[in-house]
C-alpha cells in the first residue's frame, strides 16, 4: 500500500529556512522599493503642482496685457487681426 501522506526528503526541510530567509529579503528589497517610488512620485506631483501654478500665474498675466493692450490700441488690434486673418487664409487655401 502508498501513504497518503509520505514524508518529505530531509533535503526539502532543510531548505525551508533558506527559502524563508530569501522571502524575507525579497519582501523588504520590495518594501524598499515602494517607499522610494512613492518618494520620487511624492516630489513629481509637488514639481509639478509648482509649475501648474507658474503656468497659471502667467496666463493671467498675459491675459490681462492682452487686454490692456487691445483697450489702448483697438484699432491697431483690428487691423492686426485682419491681416492674421488674410494670411491664415492664404496658407490654407488649396
């Protein structure tokens, strides 16, 4: 008759604590990882929330330029305007 449930080789008991040790290193060395991921993440959003607001910034100061511009010349911004027009429809003629 076969055993239902045999014993395992000696070999496989005694690499038991390697294979436990090795799992522990490889869960670290991803923990580590992680931790350092999240870090790099972590500055990229502040970068990038940084620029956002810079972008913002400039926008708004463009934006009113423009329009103090436009208020002290509008003749000359109509002018301009029409000729931006004429040369776009230039370019896209066939």
């Amino acid at each position: 008759m076969t055993e239902l449930n045999p014993k395992p080789p000696a070999t496989v008991t005694t690499l038991h604590p390697h294979i436990d040790h090795t799992a522990q290193r490889v869960k670290e060395a991803t923990a580590e990882g992680i931790d350092r991921l999240t870090g790099v993440a972590s500055s990229a959003l502040t970068q990038f929330d940084k620029r956002t607001e810079q972008l913002k910034s400039l926008h708004a100061n463009v934006s009113e330029q423009a329009s103090g511009s436009v208020r002290q010349h509008p003749v000359l911004t109509i002018g301009l305007a029409f000729v931006a027009g004429v040369l776009l429809e230039q370019l896209t003629r066939d």
